[in-house]
C-alpha cells in the first residue's frame, strides 16, 4: 500500500515539474503587449472606406495590378452593385471573408499570445484567425478553409532579447473568396499564398501595422498593401456579439440576389429584374 502511494506521489510530483516548466517556458516578458481592443485606421477623403487597400478607394480606385480577365469580373461587379445587385461578392449571404480580406478589420480586434499559437478573435462573419509559432512545418495535407492555415514565427529585428515583429505565411485556402465588398477577385483556383509581417509602430505603442503581401493567379504581380490598427483606451472592452444571419435580408435564388422585404415577401434588387424561376413550386390557379 504505501508502496502504491510513494508511486503515486512521484506520479504527482512530475505532473506539477512538467507544468511547472512549461509555465516557465513561456516568458510574457519576451513578446509585444498587444492586449486590447484594435480597431482598423481609417483614412479620410477616399471613397469607400473600408477599401481592401486603406490608402485608395475602393473599386476600381484600387488600381489592382489584375489580369485582364480578372480585371473584367471587378468592372462587372462594380456595374452591378451599382445597378442595385450584390457583384461579385459573396459575403451578402454571411459567407465567410476569408484572408486577406479578414484583415480590414470590420469589427474590433482581440490578439491573444501563447506559445505556440497568436490569435487574432474579430466577431464579423468567422473573421477570427489561428496563427501557428510553435516550429510546425507544412503539413502534407492541409484542410481548406476560407481563412487558410497560417504558420508565423517571432522575430526579435532589434537584438534585445524581445520580440517585435511577426512573420506569417498563409495557405490552404476555399472560396469563393474576394478582397473586398466591391468584389475585387481572387483567383477561383485558391492557389493563394499571403506573407504578412506584423510590427508595432516604433513610435506609438498603440498603432500596429500590417504589410500583407498576397500572391495570386488573379494578379500579375505580388500585391502589396500595409493596414494599420490602433488600440483603444478602454480598460475593459465591451465584445459585441455579431451574427450575420440575424437580421439578415439577403436572399439567393440561383444565380440570381434578392431582397426580402419587412412584410416577408421577395423583392428586386435591381430594376426590371426577373422573379426567380418557381419550376419546383406547383403553379397558382
């Protein structure tokens, strides 16, 4: 019995040294103070905020280095939104963003760091993000989703035994996926990779920036875009919910988008636009 017990004990006593290390193998100290509520920077007289890239309008003003063909989805899509329609973009359903459009920021921004993973929580349409530091390689399967599989690495750029930057590369992506709500596409063959570096600005604690490099067969070039959040002065953040079902009044019927109105009933988006075809609905006599 007391044979048992000793066992027992020692079983006890290298639980609590294995938690214990690995407590102390995570030093806070070593990392950024990224705690709080971020909120994207606008920036003012540019129409359409919040554009994809935060320092041109939206749309065509992107000037996004497209394809031809590419180039034609974007100038269709912003026809039909201004026609009244949804163009090219698929969110209106509540479909999920996805990377890199997620990083506009729609709504407020927790980062949480642990060890082996920095998550970045936003409440808009499944915006959050799971970013691996844990030394992980590529998997040789990789589980597509709209927000891709991300593996970052900190990186102490000034030598001072602190972490200041970090560097994420994202892939395995799902779509359809856009860069924004005017419906700037990416490529349909989700080949996507995105490259971000991560930093706090040298001069201001509560500014952070984001320099997204996205490679896609949809460009014909690495396109380049720098996002910036600063942290609010609120001690404790009131995290709202957001649901975009609830409430939401978008309706698709085959290829076509419709609107539901307040008494029920479907309505056009557009003018002179068709009814949705009935064919599995018996005819009204």
């Amino acid at each position: 019995m007391l044979y048992r017990a000793s066992i027992a004990l020692i079983a006890l006593s290298a639980a609590v040294l294995t938690t214990m290390t690995g407590a102390l193998a995570f030093d806070e100290s070593k990392y950024p103070q990224w705690k709080g509520e971020w909120r994207r920077v606008p920036v003012a007289g540019l129409r359409g905020q919040p554009s994809y890239d935060p320092n041109k309008s939206d749309g065509l003003g992107q000037q996004a280095p497209l394809t031809p063909e590419y180039q034609a989805i974007l100038e269709a899509s912003v026809a039909d939104q201004a026609a009244g329609g949804p163009g090219n973009d698929p969110t209106y359903t509540c479909l999920a963003p996805g990377m890199p459009r997620v990083m506009i920021v729609y709504d407020p921004m927790e980062i949480i760091i642990t060890p082996g993973t920095t998550h970045m929580l936003m409440g808009h349409i499944h915006d959050s993000r799971r970013i691996f530091t844990d030394g992980r390689d590529w998997p040789e399967e990789i589980q597509e989703t709209f927000a891709g599989y991300s593996i970052g690495k900190w990186i102490d750029t000034k030598f001072d035994g602190h972490y200041d930057q970090l560097e994420v590369e994202t892939r395995g992506f799902k779509g359809p996926r856009v860069f924004d709500s005017t419906g700037l596409p990416l490529h349909e063959d989700n080949q996507t990779i995105i490259k971000e570096r991560i930093f706090q600005d040298p001069a201001d604690a509560n500014l952070i920036h984001d320099e997204i490099t996205t490679i896609d067969h949809a460009l014909t070039r690495p396109w380049t875009v720098t996002k910036s959040y600063r942290r609010m002065q609120v001690a404790r953040p009131a995290w709202r919910e957001v649901i975009c079902a609830e409430g939401n009044q978008h309706v698709k019927v085959g290829k076509e988008a419709y609107f539901l109105s307040a008494d029920g009933y479907l309505m056009p988006t557009k003018k002179d636009q068709s009814p949705p075809d009935l064919k599995y609905f018996k005819p009204q006599k």
